[in-house]
C-alpha cells in the first residue's frame, strides 16, 4: 500500500485462504478456511516496520499479525501460532529463549532448473570445488555481496553472531544472537529475505532449499532453546548448583515425544527429506546427546547458566516461526506432563524404532493426520489446513517425472 494509506491507518484485509496457499500457487477446498472465504486483518507490528535499504525506490516492509475481523488472532496464522505458545509459558512465569542458526548456499544465476545448481565464477576464473569449509579466503569474490548484507542487516536491526563458510560447496551459515522466540522468528524471515533481494542486485542466487546439490551436506535451521524465569531471568535447566534439572530432563521429553508427529512442520517440503536421507550432521531421529552431532537433539557443550537444547532436524527451508512453536510446544509439553526423556546416546549408535522418524514427506503428513497431539497444541483447523496444503505440493511432485527415472528406469525389462 502507498506511504500515505500506511500513515493513516488504513486497514489492510486479504482473504483468509491465503495462509493456507501451497507453493504451486493453488488452494486446498475451501472447507479448510472457511466456505465463504472472508477477510483477515493484516496488522503491522510497529516493532517491525523497516526501510528497505537495497531498495533504490523508497520502499517499507512490515511484519503483520493476521487476525480474524473480530480481533483474535487467525488460527492459520503460523506467527500466531508462535505467540500462543510463548504465551503459554508466561502463563507458568517462564519465557522460551532461543537462538537461529541458518545455513544457506550463494550459486550463479540458474535459469534452466532442469540443470544442477553451480557456485559462482570465482576471482581466479574457477568455481569453487567443496575445499572451502571454514575459509577465510576471499577467491569466490562474494566479499562485496557480504559486504552489502552486513550493511542491509545493520540498517533493519539484525545483530549477527557468527557468519562462516560451512561445508558444502558455496554454502554459508549465520547465527543469530539468542533472545525472544518472537524477534528470532522474524529476525530470521527478514534475513532470508533480505539475503534473496541483495543476491540479486549482485548477480547471485541464495537458495534455501534443505539440499540443493547432491553429494553435498545440505542446508540446516538449528534452533537452540532455553527457558527463563520471568522474574529472575534464571535459566531453569540448571540448578544452583550447576547441575541439570528436572525441568531440563521433562523439556528433552517432550521434545522425543513431538519430534515424529510434528517432523512434517519441521521438514515441509519433498526436498526436506533428501537432506535427512543422508544424514551426516542432519540426523533424522529423536536421540538426545551431549555434544553429539549425529543426535537429532544435542546439548552443545557450555556453561550450566547457557545451558539449551539444540533441535537439530529443521532444515533451511521450514517456516521459522512454525518450526520455532513446535519445538518449544513439545518442550513445554514434556515440562507440564513431567516426561522423562530416553537415556542419552554417546559416540556411534543404533537409532530405536520408537525414536526414529518418518522418512518421507509422505510418510511425516500421515503421521501428523494422526497425530492427537498436534491436534491438542495447535489446534485441529491448522493441522487439517496445513496437512491439505502440503498433499496438494506432494501431489504435484509425484506428477512429474524425474531424469533418474528416465535415465535408470527406461531400458529396464
């Protein structure tokens, strides 16, 4: 909308099957949001109003809350989602923390999607082969397309922890800074977003896909979680003492007893599962661990006082405020139900059939169908709506034909 209607309030509605659009383009039947398809109110939060700084037009964008006419939050609404669940724990007097760790890749340009991605031309003529992990090397020439993205997350508010060159070929991680699940789900939506806009003033393509390449690691959104007292700010997995507690104990819980039924809002789309089928350092089970990387829930080695629990199996291309509720849903869970976690797993292991997880993106959406739990937390419109969304996206991939079909399959008997 134009500066002036912004400024004066005016009010700004689309239709509430919006939220429950798939990635084609289309809508599931409209029983899943509403048969007359009626209005929602897109309300900006002021905290996130921001000017575009790669934009040469003067241009604003702002995160909107999307809420029923009658002024409850939507339902469909995965930001809502996120803010029940923190409200949620403020009911106990505790508030989650957490901290984003986005990977990501930087290719040349790919107009042809039938051909595989390539890293960019780098300075001494070559693309990059896969030997770069943790580089500090400046040879890919992306230092002025860095350049640029510190400064576009300098201008929207975005305080950066980590940036480094990750393992596979042209790929990339930041971690963002702990703090509010909130501001960590929106910090991380805008830096996507900003990483797409930059790349392309520079001739690039940031991609965000779980596994872009084959043969390559893929591309993971770790989530570290904590949780806080309100009133004194202390984190409540470690005692006095130092030692893990019993609410650290019933959070990992909770979190097993999730991870298999919401592993289809953790893992959204086909591609998701190409990253877990191979799963080094993307482990696709609910094993928790001390500082072990091939554990879906690890507890990075630190102090009693920054104790967390790294979620592992969120990949690069789910909703950051989806993936965000649900880990933290599962942990309250656990907390308010007292769950007692599997023993802890050290060095190499055999994942147990009941901590193992669906594999396919077929088989994640079965089991979220089925899932009572899901249901109890995030209520049963959004499950169903969601759940009709994502078989309409894996209708269309199983409609199409891939070359390792053709190529292997077509001169079998």
């Amino acid at each position: 909308m134009t500066a002036e209607s912004f400024l004066e309030g005016r009010r700004l509605q689309m239709a509430r099957g919006v939220l429950l659009q798939c990635i084609m383009g289309g809508y599931p039947p409209s029983r899943f949001y509403g048969s007359d398809d009626g209005d929602l109110a897109l309300v900006a939060d002021p905290k996130h109003i921001h000017r575009l700084p790669w934009s040469e037009q003067p241009r604003a964008l702002a995160i909107c809350d999307a809420d029923e006419l009658t002024g409850e939050s939507s339902r469909l609404s995965t930001r809502g989602q996120l803010k029940q669940v923190i409200a949620r724990y403020a009911a106990l007097g505790l508030a989650p923390v957490v901290a984003t760790e986005l990977e990501f890749f930087v290719f040349a340009p790919n107009p042809d999607p039938t051909q595989p991605f390539q890293p960019p031309m780098g300075l001494d003529g070559r693309r990059e082969d896969g030997h770069s992990a943790f580089s500090i090397s400046s040879n890919n020439g992306l230092r002025p397309f860095f350049k640029e993205v510190y400064a576009c997350m300098a201008a929207l508010g975005l305080p950066r922890d980590t940036f480094m060159h990750e393992m596979g070929v042209s790929q990339f991680e930041i971690n963002l800074l702990h703090g509010d699940p909130l501001l960590l789900a929106d910090q991380t939506f805008l830096f996507k977003h900003l990483l797409k806009e930059v790349a392309l003033k520079h001739g690039l393509t940031v991609v965000c896909m779980a596994k872009p390449l084959a043969h390559t690691p893929g591309s993971s959104m770790h989530i570290h979680q904590s949780v806080v007292e309100l009133d004194s700010d202390r984190n409540v997995f470690s005692d006095e003492a130092g030692e893990p507690t019993a609410a650290f104990r019933h959070f990992i819980g909770g979190q097993q007893a999730g991870m298999a039924d919401f592993t289809a809002l953790f893992a959204p789309n086909v591609n998701s599962y190409q990253r877990l089928c191979h799963p080094f350092a993307s482990p696709n089970n609910a094993c928790w661990s001390h500082d072990n990387r091939s554990a879906g829930l690890r507890i990075p080695a630190s102090s009693p006082a920054a104790r967390r629990v790294e979620n592992r199996l969120p990949g690069a291309d789910a909703n950051p405020y989806l993936a965000i509720a649900a880990s933290l849903a599962a942990g309250l869970y656990g907390i308010e139900n007292r769950l007692e976690p599997s023993a802890a797993i050290q060095g190499e292991f055999q994942v147990p059939d009941n901590l193992s997880l669906p594999c396919t993106l077929h088989a994640a959406l079965e089991r979220l169908k089925r899932s009572h739990l899901a249901k109890e937390l995030f209520g049963t419109e959004f499950i169903e709506g969601y759940i009709a969304s994502k078989t309409m996206e894996l209708t269309s991939f199983f409609d199409e034909i891939t070359p390792w079909e053709r190529r292997v399959l077509a001169a079998q008997a």
